[in-house]
C-alpha cells in the first residue's frame, strides 16, 4: 500500500503511481493516491501560494507511469485544472498519446459507469479516462 506523501511536481505523482503500478496496485488505488493527492497538493499551493506557483507544478512532463490510463488522466488534469483556475495548458497534456485505451471508469462501481460517462469533464472525456463529478471535489 502507497503512503501519503505530498507533491511538489505533476512527475512526483507519476513517479509514485509507477511505483504503485509495478507494485500490482489496483487502478482505483493510483487514483486515490497519486492523482487525488496530487490535486490536494496543487489546491493547496493555489490558496497558499497563488495560481502561478500552484501552474508550475503541472509544467514539466511527467515520466511514464507504465499505464497510458494513468498518464491519460495527468495529462486531463492538467487541462481541467489549467483552463478552469487560468493558466496555460501544459504542451504535454496535449500529446494525442496521452489517451485511455482501454477507456478507464476510475470507480470500481458498476452502476456508476453511466453517471461518469455524463458528468466527467470534456478534458477527462476526450482521454477516455471517466469520472463523477464529485472525484474532484476537495474539502
């Protein structure tokens, strides 16, 4: 199991989902703790230390995590959360390989495959890596 650690960088993320990865991890386990906490850390640099600094953390490529879902679903981060806080879209979260084939349903939930296919934002939707809405909800 991943401990919780914090992020300074979106290949700090990628790195520990690797790890996780090549550890037999299950899919729903790297986003609950590499993305999410990623989204933690970037949320909470945005309050502290403004929208510029929290954008640095997604301007490097991340390494390969060895599961094109999960680099899918950085690469879709990277995208929702640039155009929604207003800063520029990373050049490598714009890579067409940056796409979930198989597509990825990041709940472990059956019935709440139709729901993500409707409410999972269009940056998320266009990798093939589905989600509800309330996977980006932060406290």
């Amino acid at each position: 199991m991943a401990s919780v650690t914090s992020f300074r960088t979106v290949d700090d993320a990628a790195a520990t989902a690797a790890r996780m990865l090549l550890s037999g991890e299950r899919l729903s386990r790297v986003w609950r703790f590499a993305l999410t906490q990623m989204l933690d850390d970037y949320m909470s640099a945005l309050r502290n230390s403004g929208r510029d600094a929290a954008a640095r953390m997604w301007q490097e490529c991340p390494s390969p995590t060895g599961d094109v879902r999960v680099d899918a679903a950085f690469a879709a981060m990277a995208e929702h959360l640039g155009r929604r806080d207003g800063w520029p879209v990373p050049s490598w979260a714009r890579d067409p390989l940056r796409e979930a084939l198989p597509w990825w349903f990041v709940t472990d939930l059956q019935g709440l495959r139709p729901r993500a296919l409707v409410e999972s934002p269009s940056s998320f939707r266009r990798r093939g890596v589905f989600i509800t809405l309330g996977a980006l909800e932060r406290a």
